[in-house]
C-alpha cells in the first residue's frame, strides 16, 4: 500500500497555534483513506535531514486527523526553514511515509 498528499508547504509565525487538517490518499487509486483503531499518524520535524533525531513529534489523533502546533511546540526554535514528513504506522508495525521531505518555514511575527 503506498500513500501520497499534495500541497505539502507549512508556513507559519513561530509560537503561533497552528491547526492544519491531514487528509491520506492511497496513492494508487487517490481514495481517501481513514486510519483505523490501533493505527499511528505521525508528523516529524528537523532542522537538517542529517539530524540524528526530530526537534518535535506529534501524533495526529485519527478521529479528527488535525495536526496541532502549539505555541510552546515553536516557541525555542530559531527562525527559518525545516524539513518534516508524516507517516502512517499501521497496527502489524509497516510504515508508509504519505508526505515524504516537505518544506516548514517558521517565519518572525511583526508585533
């Protein structure tokens, strides 16, 4: 099984709350496909891909499949350009990355 998403760009104000609906696709029919009971949707952040480990992980509850960012989440992080995925990690433990390196840009507040 494979899955994919378009329009992965994340741009947002650091510290700012940011809500951002995550929708999976099965990559060979473009059918929507809802995680079921067991199942994990993550979102990983770094800085450079070479990072040994994420700055922030967050499970996306698979009820409401919205990822949360909140204020604390960024609040330390230098300005500027990260890399993040999502995954889904099924029950018997397969993973399929459905967003693969996409762009997080943390941009400064003006006020």
């Amino acid at each position: 099984m494979g899955f994919c998403a378009s329009d992965t760009t994340i741009r947002m104000t650091r510290g700012d709350t940011a809500k951002f609906n995550v929708t999976i696709r099965n990559k060979n029919t473009g059918e929507p496909y809802e995680p079921v009971e067991g199942e994990i949707v993550r979102f990983s952040l770094k800085k450079y891909l070479t990072d040994p480990a994420p700055m922030l992980v967050k499970d996306i509850p698979i009820d409401t499949m919205i990822l949360k960012i909140k204020p604390e989440d960024t609040k330390s992080f230098p300005f500027g350009v990260y890399h993040y995925d999502m995954e889904l990690i099924h029950r018997n433990g397969d993973t399929d990355t459905f967003i693969e390196d996409s762009i997080f840009e943390l941009t400064r507040e003006v006020g």
